[in-house]
C-alpha cells in the first residue's frame, strides 16, 4: 500500500510539474532582446534550451511548442524555422535534438503554405510568410544535407530555387559550411541529369 502512494504521489508531482509549461513561456522568448555586442538568436536559443532541459523533451513540451507556433502572427511565423535552428546547430546551444528539429521543419511547412493561400494577405504578411517559407524550404534541404540525402536535401533546394525572391532567406551558416552544401546540391544536380 505504502509503494502505491509513493507511485501515486511520484505520477502527480509530475503532472503538476509537467502542466506549468504554457504557450505564454514560448511567447516570452519571441520577445527576448539582447545585450549590444550579443546574439538575440543565442539569448533565445538558451532560454529555450532551458525550457526544454527542464521539462525533458517530453510529448508536452513539443506539443505546447507546436501550439504556440501554429498561433503565431505573421510577423513571427519565422519561429518556425528558428527554432529548429536551434536544434539543429551547436552555435547556439548544446541541446540538439534532430527528430524534434525535422519535425518543427515539417510543421512550418506545411503550417506556412496554408497561410500562403489566404487569398485575404495584405502585401506585407505576403513577403514575411514567403520569407519565412524560403527559411523553412532551405533549412529543410540543408538538414538533408547534412545527413547526408543528397536527394531530399536537392528536392527542397530546388523548391526554394523555384522562387525568386528565396535567394534573399537563404540562411548562411558560414563559409566553409555554406561550400560544402552548395557542392552536395551541385552533385545531386549532376546526378538528376544523368
């Protein structure tokens, strides 16, 4: 009887503990500011990484994230492709987490483009969501990349290379990085030829 309370009281404490995390405590970041001569990016990057270490990547942690970035204003959409980012780089912190960082790859996406089509955009919520659509589609195709399928990674370079406008996204992770990507997608270009 004695072990089944300590489980019980063990179950509860972390219900309680898991339940304090809300979509207001994502919010708090999309608004962090940096110290002049810092990173914003790094300064959220951190306050996230604490938010998720605290919480221990659970399924709640994810799904509050997902719900605060399906809520999120045009202006802040790009939150998508950040916080993958993330995930995803040890310039920012040390938590990567790659499945997550796909995962909020594919939810931009798709997330984005149903914005896209709302035929009621006005010209500016136009560019921030394409914008933010060409960070989601290169993002995607260097995390491909990096994994090294050349044709998944080609596949979202070519879909960001379909619009103009996406060259002005492209999110540069240094020179050395960029070089290799761009000789990864000239050989999936070569063999799409062949």
């Amino acid at each position: 009887m004695r072990m089944k309370i300590i489980i019980l009281l063990f179950c509860f404490s972390t219900m309680v503990n898991a339940q304090e995390l809300t979509v207001d405590d994502f919010k708090s970041i999309e608004n962090l500011k940096a110290e002049v001569g810092e990173s914003s990016g790094k300064k959220k990057a951190r306050a996230l990484e604490e938010l998720y270490l605290k919480h221990n990547n659970s399924d709640l942690f994810q799904k509050i994230l997902l719900d605060y970035l399906k809520r999120t204003d045009y202006e802040h959409v790009n939150n998508y492709f950040w916080f993958a980012l993330y995930f995803m780089s040890d310039y920012y912190n040390d938590s990567i987490d790659l499945d997550f960082a796909i995962k909020l790859l594919t939810s931009g996406k798709t997330e984005i483009e149903g914005r896209i089509e709302n035929k009621d955009n006005t010209e500016e919520q136009k560019l921030y969501l394409t914008m933010a659509h060409c960070q989601i589609l290169w993002q995607t195709g260097i995390f491909y990349f990096n994994m090294d399928d050349l044709e998944k990674g080609g596949e979202f370079f070519d879909k960001a290379y379909e619009n103009s406008n996406c060259i002005h996204a492209f999110p540069a992770p240094g020179k050395e990085k960029k070089k290799v990507i761009y000789e990864k997608y000239a050989k999936y270009r070569e063999a799409k030829k062949n």
